[in-house]
C-alpha cells in the first residue's frame, strides 16, 4: 500500500461517546497490519496518554509546550507507546492554557499544522484525539487534518449533536481547510438489545448514508477494561468478538482510503 501520511482527527463535542476508545483501538488493529502510526493528544484531560500506557511525571513535554512555544521541534514530544508501531505525543496540563495564550496570535489557527508538517511523513496515519469541545484545540485539530472520525452513540439527541458537529466541520472547512472529509461515523458502543439503538442506527444510515461505516462497535464491559490495562482489546482480550470488530473498522478504513 502506498503510504498516506494523513492527518485523521477523532472528534464529537459530547463527552464520554467513545472518541478516544475508538482512537485507540482503531490505532492497534493497524499496527497489527503493520501501520505506522502517531496519535496527539489534544485533551487535556489526557485520556488517550494514559490509554497507552504513558505517565507524565518526569516534566516531559507534551502537545501544550509545542502549540505555546512553537519553536519546540515536535519530535522532541514524541515517545514510544505501548502499542507496537505506534507513537505517541502526549498531552499535559499546559493544554488547559492553550487558548488562552494563542488568542491573539494570527495564525493561531494553524500551529498544529505547520509542527505535524515536521514530521508526519514518518508515518502512514498521524491520530489526533480531540476534545469534548469546540474551541482552538479543536480548531488546530481540524485545520490539520485530512478526515475526521466521529464516534457516536445510537441514543436520539446524539443525532442532533452530530448534526451540529457536521455544521462545525463545514465552518471549518470554509474558513481553513478546504481539503477536510468526513472519514467516517462510527456507531460505537452499540446497545443491541434495545430497539431504540437500532431505530437511530437505521435513522443514522438514512440521513448520512456512505459517511456512516457498516462495522458496528457494540458495548462490552471488556472494552471499558482498556484503562486498566493501557493497551487496545485487540492485545488484552485478541479474540473477543469486539475485538474482531475493531479490525474489521480497520479493515473498512484502510478501503476507504484505497
């Protein structure tokens, strides 16, 4: 496969939807085939860092310290995680101070792009996780960017926020990055025992049709023990069948980016 060196960014402004979950998974069932990757955590709440077994302790610098003093070379933030072929560079609570200081600058809106530039084409897909919230992290994130992936839960009012996220995308689109497409949504933690979820499924696909993947990532107590053990289901728990699921996302990402 010819590598891509895109930019992907797993974004939804409602918390606690299974963004940084399907970040993460999703980044172990490629480097299972093998992909490079790099994952940004955007978040100050650090999720993602400490999903794959990172602990900021030691005073390393973080994607805070390269947005606020952008003469910091990225590479110095990138470490190993503990995922095989996948970096990671961490979030701190610098993050938290980002807006704040780079208000007023006038490219603010695109210094994670020009620090990815400067290494992004040592890896086939760079995973920026974004926060629950629409503001200059997210703004950064998505000027960045070449797709967005959007996790979403098959409740009723997730269709109403989703609708508001895709009007985001488009002000986004128009104002810095004419070139950003919706990669996917992902239906995730999906409730099959209920008829609710699966008449928003069915709503889901009528109303956005190809951008919604057919795999379907269902809730399980196993994929909510990834905290705990810092690596992707499909490394703790390999055969589980939302592990199997989780390549198969996989699987339907890499064709859609044939």
């Amino acid at each position: 496969m010819k590598l891509k060196h895109k930019v992907i960014s797993f974004a939804n402004q409602k918390g606690g939807v299974g963004k940084t979950t399907t970040c993460i998974n999703l980044a172990g069932a490629l480097s299972e085939a093998g992909m490079s990757i790099l994952l940004v955590d955007m978040d100050y709440q650090s999720n993602l860092t400490m999903g794959v077994g990172m602990n900021m302790e030691n005073g390393e610098k973080g994607t805070g310290d390269v947005l606020l003093c952008p003469e910091t070379p990225f590479r110095e933030i990138i470490h190993s995680s503990s995922i095989p072929n996948v970096d990671i560079a961490p979030a701190t609570l610098d993050l938290s101070k980002v807006d704040i200081n780079i208000d007023r600058r006038p490219e603010r809106h695109k210094i994670l792009h020009d620090k990815l530039e400067e290494v992004k084409a040592s890896y086939e897909y760079v995973f920026v996780d974004c926060p629950p919230a629409f503001n200059l992290l997210t703004v950064n994130a998505l000027s960045a960017s070449d797709g967005i992936i959007i996790p979403i839960q098959c409740y009723p009012y997730s269709l109403a926020g989703l609708n508001t996220l895709l009007e985001i995308i488009d002000d986004i689109r128009y104002a810095y990055n004419f070139d950003l497409e919706i990669a996917g949504i992902v239906p995730a933690a999906y409730e099959t025992n209920t008829r609710l979820a699966a008449d928003v499924l069915r709503e889901l696909h009528d109303r956005y049709g190809g951008k919604v993947f057919n795999t379907i990532i269902k809730k399980s107590v196993k994929v909510a023990e990834g905290p705990i053990h810092k690596k992707p289901i499909v490394q703790y728990a390999s055969s589980h069948p939302v592990a199997n699921a989780y390549r198969s996302l996989a699987a339907e990402f890499l064709h859609r980016e044939a």
